[in-house]
C-alpha cells in the first residue's frame, strides 16, 4: 500500500492548479447511479460505440461525426440492429457518415448482442451497472472485456468514465502517481496491477470520502505534466 497520504496528494494537486477551487472545477461529475439506472440501452450501446471507435483516432472527429453514426446505426437501438440482415453491416462498411472500420462496425453489432443479453438479466443494462459496486471495477472490466466486444482495456475504462459510473482510468499520470507514492505497479494492465491500484486508490476514496472517480482525476492532476486549465476544461469539453 501506499507511503502517502490522498491528503498531501490533492494538497500537491491544488498547488499546482491554483487552488481548491480550480481542482474542483476539473473533476469529473459526480457519480449518479439513480441516474445510470434509468440510461436507456440505446444510449448505453451508443455510448459503448463512441469510446470504440475513438480509441485510435481524434476524440473530436469522432465527436463531429457523430450525428451521422447516430442515423447508420439507427439510433444504437440494440434489438433493432440485430433484425438487421448482414447486408446492411456490410454497406456501412462504406458509409462516409462514420469512421469505416470493419473491426468496429463489427463491435457494434457484437455489443447490441451483448446490451440486450444484460437487460434481458438485469431488466436494463444501466441497471446492471448501477447495482455493480464502485470498489470492483476490475471485476467489471474483465465481465466487460469477456462478455462485451473491444471493452477491454481502455476502452473500458473511459466508457464507464463518460457514463457516469465511478471509474478510475489507469492512464499515464495515475500510474505515475501511484508508483511515487509507493504502490509497486507496472504498466497498469496486467490483474496484478488492476488489483493493486483498485486496493489503493479504494483505500483513497475512504480516507477521503471522494469517489474513485475523483481520486484518480486528482492523482492525475497531481503529478507530471502541468498542463494549462484551460485546455483541461477544453479536453473535458471534448
């Protein structure tokens, strides 16, 4: 476990970005999951599609795009799409609305497959999601990466991230962050190291009594590059 406390870490993170008010205001929302509970599957699969196919490309490409990705697949209405004939997966393959990538059009009808499966569980798949407890985020990566198509990693992370849900993402700075203050981690993506970063940033939550969603953006914050607000608000934004 950690030789540091969360409360020097978010004293260092406040200094570097001009206060507690500023840190504040670069955290992400805070976790609703009344509010997941009640996500459509239309916009669960839809959201699962944005982080997809943005892994690789330029967040805001895809973001212009995606009132065309909207229309081709019909509104990422997961029982609608699987009544579709494979004709029509394979003209997407051309559509100009989208990114054309056959690996993620793929995904896409594989996680509408998926989506459906979990409500059909669950009553919803935001249901699902809501009732999964924040302090095991690694057990529901690995449901997604098994059940789910290209969640794993990543793309998991920030998918649960945008959703809504308390989720930490393992990106560079956090890594670096938990490494400085003693945690033995790797790369980030092996089990070993998902488990020893879930343990501490959950041991950072409740010293904290922050979500793990803003204890990871704090320690992200904290260390590293020290990036403009600005422009943090402008990726947020994004």
């Amino acid at each position: 476990m950690a030789r540091v406390s969360f409360k020097s870490i978010r004293a260092r993170a406040e200094k570097r970005k001009g206060g507690a008010k500023v840190l504040t205001s670069l955290l992400p929302r805070k976790p609703n999951n009344k509010a997941i509970a009640k996500l459509p599957d239309d916009r669960i699969l839809s959201d699962i599609a944005a982080r997809i196919f943005s892994a690789g490309f330029v967040w805001s490409v895809i973001d212009k795009k995606w009132p065309g990705f909207e229309e081709a697949f019909l509104g990422f209405n997961p029982k609608r799409l699987l009544f579709q004939p494979a004709e029509f997966w394979e003209k997407l393959a051309s559509d100009k609305r989208i990114v054309r990538h056959a690996g993620k059009i793929k995904a896409v009808r594989d996680n509408a497959k998926f989506v459906t499966e979990v409500a059909h569980e669950h009553g919803s798949f935001g249901k699902f999601l809501s009732r999964w407890p924040a302090d095991d985020q690694v057990g529901l990566m690995e449901f997604l990466a098994k059940r789910g198509s290209r969640l794993g990693g990543f793309s998991g992370q920030y998918f649960l991230r945008f959703l809504g849900w308390d989720a930490f993402v393992l990106q560079g700075d956090v890594l670096t962050c938990l490494r400085d203050s003693g945690v033995e981690i790797g790369t980030g993506t092996s089990k070993k190291d998902l488990r020893a970063a879930q343990a501490q940033l959950n041991a950072w939550a409740r010293e904290s009594g922050l979500p793990i969603s803003h204890v990871s953006r704090i320690c992200a914050l904290s260390i590293g590059e020290n990036h403009p607000v600005a422009r943090l608000k402008e990726i947020m934004q994004s």
